[in-house]
C-alpha cells in the first residue's frame, strides 16, 4: 500500500552507500513527465533519446553522483516478446541511462516463469531497504511503499540476482 510519508527517493538513494538495484517488470509505464516524449518518439522523433540535458537530466546527474561515491546502480528489466512500443521506447533512451554509471539488462518474460517475483517492481538499497513502487492498470504511479522486513528484502534480492544472472547486458538484448 503506497505510505504518505515516505522518504523521498532522492533521500533514499542520498542515504545510500553501496548498492542499489531496480527490478522493472511492467511492458508500459503511464509516467505523465514523459508522455510528450513518449508521443514525439512514437511520431519518429527520437532526439529525447539522446538529450543528456532534457527532462533526465536530474536522473543522469543523481546516478552519476551516486557512482562517483562508490554506489553501484544496477537495473533489470523483465519484458515480455515482442516487446510493447514503451520498451522499443526505453530500449532506445538506456544509453544515456549506462552513460551515467547505471549497469542494465533485459531478460525475456518466458525466461523469468520459475522466478519468485514479488508482485510489484521495486528499489533495494544496501540489502536493507526495499522502496516498492505502485502503479495504476495504466501504468500511473500512485507512490511508493517502503519495507524493511529481512523476509521482503531477501524475497527481493533473491529475485533480482536471480534475474540479473539470467538477463542479456543491454547492448546484447535486441529488440
């Protein structure tokens, strides 16, 4: 259930001091900062996709302060084939996302079955935090839910080393 008082994610990640990994599960995400790129994107322009000081701007310089302090990033994205027109989308912007320190892969839904996954995509900080991120059927975010419980946080580090050993780096992952 999303908590009206907690902790910003620039906080949590502020707060982190060695790892931080993010578990992707959804084929489309509704995030309305981006739908006007998304829209452009769709129409053939793909310069957001290369614009290192656009709209994630503040997320390149937050990860690449994170690197520079000793956090490594790591993103896994579990995406069902033939991928949706939102990750041909996210595919094409990862770049700049590796550019700024954060390492990404892709692992093909069929590829994830025998996975326990928890139920929503999710932040681990430290091995001691998880920050779950909910989201409408339209893939709007509606807040997050932060769990500390050592049986929530082994689920999700299980899940995500499961997934990260499985997935292709993204410059291998072809969609």
């Amino acid at each position: 259930m999303p908590q009206q008082n907690a902790p910003s994610f620039s906080e949590m990640i502020a707060e982190c001091r060695r790892s931080a990994v993010h578990l992707e599960m959804r084929d489309a995400y509704g995030i309305a900062a981006e739908a006007a790129e998304f829209e452009a994107w769709k129409r053939g322009d793909d310069r957001s996709r290369h614009d290192r000081a656009g709209r994630r701007r503040a997320w390149l310089d937050l990860v690449a302060a994170s690197v520079v302090r000793g956090v490594t990033l790591r993103r896994a994205r579990i995406v069902s084939e033939p991928v949706s027109e939102y990750i041909r989308f996210e595919h094409a912007g990862t770049a700049l996302n590796i550019e700024a320190g954060e390492s990404i892969r892709w692992l093909p839904r069929r590829h994830a079955s025998d996975i326990a996954l928890p139920g929503n995509d999710f932040w681990l900080f430290d091995d001691e935090v998880v920050r779950f991120n909910h989201f409408t059927g339209d893939g709007a975010s509606v807040g997050p839910e932060v769990r500390r419980e050592v049986e929530v946080v082994r689920l999700c580090a299980t899940a995500f080393e499961t997934v990260w050993e499985r997935a292709l780096p993204h410059d291998q992952f072809k969609v």
